[in-house]
C-alpha cells in the first residue's frame, strides 16, 4: 500500500537535475509558507498550485499524484471525522470541565497544576488527537493558570510537547500515526500494545525535565484560587468518545477501516449539536477543516515528487537495515532530524516507503522520531506551529531560545528510552 514504484524517464517530462531541484523548490516554498501564514491565509493556498506546478512542470508523472492522493484520501477522512469530533466535544463542554477539574485539583500549587496538564494533555492528544489537545486544550491552560494565579509558561509549553510527545498510543492519536498504521500491517490493539511502553516513557521523561527546567516558576507561589459551581462533567461526549474507541478496536477485529467507527461518533456528536441548534451544517463542516485536508493531500504530492527524483535513495543509503536495537535506534534518529529539517508530516511521507520492509519495528521507531523529534523547533510540526499563534493570540511570548534550549533537554531524553522500550516491547508483545 505504501510502497513506491521507481519513476520511469516517461513518466516525466524534466530531465533528473531539473526536476530534483524544482520539487526540492516547491517543497521548500510550501513550508516556508505553512510557518508565516502570510495575509492569514491558510496552508493550501499555495501547496495546492504547487501539487499542480509539480504535475504541470513534469516533476511528478500524473498517474504517481493521483496515486498518492488515492493513498491518502482514506488517512484525510479518518483525521476530518476525528476533527469533527473533538470539536464537538468542546461544544458539549468537555474542555470547559476539564479546566475545572483541573483548577480544583490544583489547588493553587504550580506542580500539581503541571501533573494535571500532563495527565489531561496526553489522555486527550491519545483519544482525541493533537489538534485537540494544540486548539482546544491550551486556551483551557491559560484559563485555569489565571485563575489558580500560577505562572502559565510550564504548563502552556507541557500541551506543545505533549500534543507531539504524547500522540504515539493511538493510530488516531496523530496524522502521522495514520500513515504509519496504514504502512504497519498492525491491528489497532496490536499498535496500541506496542506503543503503550514507549508512551509512558516518553511522557514520564518529559514530566521529568519539566520540573527541573521550569523549577523556578513551578516554585513560585500562588494566591489561594477561588471557589465557585464547577461545570457539569458532560457525560453523553464522554460516552460517545467511548464507544467511538470501542468502535476502533472491533473495527480493527473485523476488517473494517476504522474511519467508519470513527465517522459514527462524529455524526453522533454532530447531530446532537444540530438537533439542539448549537452548530449549522456550515459550523460541521469547518470543523472539519477542508482547507487543511486539503494542504495535507497537496503535500503528499509535493513529498512524492522529491521522493521520486532522488531523496528515497539518499535516504536508502543512510537509514541502518533491521530492526536491532542499534537499527532501531538510528531510525528513530533521522526521522528526528529529517522530521525538523522539513516538518514531521513530510517526513513520515517519505521515510514510510523505506522502511515498511523491513516491517512494523522500524515503522514505528520511524514514528518515535516524527512525533517525539519536532519539539526541538517552532517548525519541526504543524501542531507547534498552530500552537505558536494560540500563544501569541493571548499575548503570551515564545522565546526562541528557551524553547530550544529545552527541546535539547528534552528530545534525546524522552526518544532514547522510548525506543529502548519499542524495542523491548517488540520483543514481549
């Protein structure tokens, strides 16, 4: 299904160097652009003309793109109705009682408030996605640090990690988990019994360097919050999450694409929204993020297009063979790198193809790097950046610096022991 077939000279109309260097071009100009927004626009407004420049100019044959997008469109359908769902779990007010809980259980105390961050962030980025814990979550933070009157940086910069770290349990935990399903061969329950390890020690190592890099403001004291009617826990999108979980599973058991589990929880959640006139029919829609789906599947072409004139034989001849652990190891390593030299989803694009041979272990190693990697730059995945304007938008800084300085922490420190754990897990699973 992911496999590659090698581009034949009739296939394209640019001879090699040109066309190398015209994919490399436009891969570029789309993430430049995906990083600035400029005007606000969205990310398909130029990766979208670039998909046709590069089919156009002959940098990818047309039959190679309608192929990548026949490959991704179940991927797209699967993360438009995950979409759909966590928003409408926002309108039935589970972020909202989220930060409740979390502001009692904090109690004004800056660590305990960070516990219930990291618990919360990598329990909703596991069932509900990144985009949940990236969009909806890190309002809900800034809320709750106001109102304990603790110092909001820790806990704003745990949902960024934790949206990238804490997204390996699920194959509905992230875009990239998607594709690398889709390229394992894996059951759900068999993916999920794999990555449960490395997730625990991933977010354990984050938790970890968190307390010490921020121990000066998880130090700092904080005025008594105050009291007052916590928001009803709403049970029915509690329910409807948890069947659309069971669903995934029996899906998996059955042979049926999981998409279809997760489309019924989001039509539920949706049409109880509709019923009670809480959303229109336009509201389902954008919650879906058409323009964003559709970036998605114009930089799968784009990708594909470098892939087939000459970044999948450099990449061949650097990604170590097996599934050892030191293969393991330096799998999970170029992914990292490549993840933050042209953003993770890219990465995954190209790096699947080479290694779904070699089979599931250095799929998900693969994984490890995309997902755990880009916390070390703004650019590293889409979820940082996205997260970097919600912070922006309530007048909170980033500093470069900082943030790198703790992704230097905190990458090797959480990658290393999460692909000891893989490994080991291949290995007892």
């Amino acid at each position: 299904m992911c496999g590659h077939r090698r581009p034949r000279p009739e296939d394209r109309a640019l001879n090699t160097p040109l066309a190398e260097s015209l994919s490399v071009v436009l891969l570029v100009a789309v993430l430049a652009w995906a990083v600035v927004r400029p005007f606000g626009w969205p990310e398909a407004a130029l990766a979208v003309p670039a998909a046709a420049v590069a089919v156009a100019a002959g940098a990818i044959g047309p039959d190679h793109a309608r192929a990548e997008v026949v490959r991704l469109a179940p991927v797209v359908g699967f993360l438009a109705a995950v979409l759909v769902l966590a928003h409408f779990c926002d309108v039935e007010g589970l972020f909202r009682a989220c930060g409740a809980w979390m502001a009692r259980w904090a109690r004004g105390r800056p660590v305990r408030l960070l516990t219930a961050v990291f618990a919360l962030a990598s329990a909703i980025t596991a069932v509900l996605s990144l985009d949940a814990t990236v969009v909806l979550l890190t309002p809900v933070v800034f809320a709750t640090a106001a109102r304990t009157g603790v110092r909001p940086k820790p806990h704003v910069y745990a949902c960024t990690h934790l949206s990238n770290t804490a997204s390996l349990l699920l194959p509905v935990s992230n875009l990239t988990n998607l594709l690398a399903f889709a390229a394992s061969g894996l059951s759900f329950t068999r993916f999920a019994a794999l990555m449960a390890l490395p997730w625990l020690v991933a977010i354990g190592a984050e938790y970890v360097v968190f307390r010490r890099f921020f121990a000066r403001d998880l130090a700092a004291s904080a005025p008594a919050p105050g009291t007052g009617e916590p928001p009803a826990m709403p049970v029915f999108a509690l329910v409807t999450v948890g069947c659309t979980l069971a669903g995934f599973v029996l899906a998996s058991t059955f042979g049926v694409e999981p998409a279809w589990a997760a489309l019924a929880g989001a039509l539920v959640l949706a049409g109880r929204a509709l019923v009670r006139r809480e959303a229109t029919a336009l509201g389902v829609v954008r919650a879906a993020a058409p323009a964003f789906l559709a970036f998605v599947l114009a930089l799968g072409v784009v990708v594909r297009a470098v892939v087939d004139n000459g970044l999948a034989d450099a990449l061949g001849r650097v990604l170590p063979g097996g599934t050892g652990l030191l293969a393991l190891l330096g799998t999970a390593a170029v992914a990292a790198v490549l993840a933050n030299l042209i953003n993770n989803l890219p990465a995954v694009l190209v790096l699947l193809p080479l290694t779904a041979p070699a089979g599931p272990g250095a799929v998900l190693a693969v994984l490890l790097g995309v997902n755990i990697g880009p916390n070390l730059t703004y650019a590293g995945s889409l979820a940082t950046l996205l997260w970097r304007r919600i912070v922006h938008q309530h007048d909170h800084g980033v500093d470069l610096k900082e943030f790198t300085r703790l992704g230097l922490l905190a990458v090797p420190a959480a990658l290393v022991p999460a692909v000891v754990a893989l490994w080991g897990a291949l290995r007892i699973v």
